[in-house]
C-alpha cells in the first residue's frame, strides 16, 4: 500500500531515493525505482512472483511488477528490497489489476499483504505441465522431480557416489541415463533445502 508522494529525508536510504509513495504525474519506472523498498518482508514473500501496489488515498492498484529477487536492504535490518520490472500493459496481471480496486484481502492496516490469485501463472518445475501461482513447484513435486533424476542414474548409491563425483568436479554432470534398478525394499524420501542443498534417506523395509 503506497501513500500519497513524499520526500525521503533519509541520508541512510539504500535506494538514495528523493522521495517515495505514488506520484501520478511521474512514470511508472520512477515511481517503481522509489517504492520497491525498503520493506518488512516474510520468508512467504520469497515464493512470489508479482507484486501489486496500492494507492491509499484511492484504493486503487496503480502499479504491477515482476519479481526477480528480494534482497536484504543495506544498513536497514529486517528490511527488504524488491528486484525486478514493471509489468507492461499487455500482460495478463497488470491487465487483471491495475486500475482497479484494492482486492479485499489488501484492504488492512499492514502496508505488505498476500493475496491468492489464479493470474499470472507458471509451469510446475517438476515437468507435469500444471499451473502454479506460487513458489516453483506443485506441493509434493519436488520429491516426485527428485526421485524421477534418482532413476535416471541407477540405484541410490549409483546416485550418491554421482552426485559425490560431480560435486568435487571429478566427473562431468552430462551423463547418459542408466536404468532404474532397486536391489533392496524400502522408502527414500528425498528433500531440497532453501540453499538448493539435496537430503537423501532411504530406510529399509522390515523384513
């Protein structure tokens, strides 16, 4: 939710903006220069996509963007800054929200809010082919994305001693799928951290 203009008097402003809020009479690209931070960001922020400003006074959306990144604000603990790019008019969320009202959901006394949208989509980076409008994944494709790559170089120790092999640079991460051969029962269960790092646990079956 944006304000009217106002001048930023801030000499530790790590955007060295000359004023922040929504000014009409300025164009999209300054005013999205002077607003994408420094905001109060959770780590659900992290999992969007686009990002929609408001105008206080109107309750109006007047500016639509695509995320890139959102990035610690220097000097500013707790405070974010957003990466990215305007929307351009032709594309679907800018056309689904701006110059339209404040959606409900947004229509509180916390400046940041989220909102569930079915605009503006993306494909599951598990292959599917389904639509999602948050984060990169379906919930649950990730393990289904995981175990298919697991498949594609043999047995889980195949796997881990590849994975091992290309991690220390001694072998090239270009290799021809092997056949998916399981000589024990049992569950893996596989699972990708937030620093992209992989965990691996397979459990025998009891016998």
């Amino acid at each position: 939710m944006l304000t009217k203009k106002k001048r930023s008097d801030d000499p530790e402003d790590p955007l060295r903006r000359t004023f922040y809020g929504w000014d009409p009479q300025d164009t999209i690209e300054r005013n999205w220069a002077n607003n994408r931070g420094y905001w109060v960001l959770g780590a659900r922020a992290g999992r969007e996509s686009y990002v929609l400003f408001s105008y206080s006074d109107r309750h109006e959306v007047v500016m639509a963007a695509r995320i890139d990144a959102i990035i610690d604000a220097p000097g500013k603990p707790g405070r974010k800054i957003i990466e990215g790019q305007p929307l351009s008019e032709d594309h679907p969320v800018y056309q689904e929200y701006v110059g339209g009202p404040t959606p409900d959901s947004a229509r509180v006394r916390n400046p940041v809010t989220y909102l569930e949208s079915s605009v503006g989509g993306w494909p599951c980076g598990c292959g599917c082919g389904k639509e999602i409008y948050a984060g990169e994944f379906v919930r649950g494709h990730e393990q289904t994305a995981l175990h298919q790559r697991v498949a594609q170089i043999g047995t889980i120790p195949e796997f881990l001693r590849w994975f091992d092999a290309v991690r220390a640079g001694t072998e090239s991460g270009a290799r021809t799928p092997g056949s998916a051969v399981v000589n024990q029962a049992g569950h893996l269960d596989l699972t990708v951290g937030g620093d992209g790092s992989v965990r691996i646990q397979f459990t025998p079956a009891e016998t």
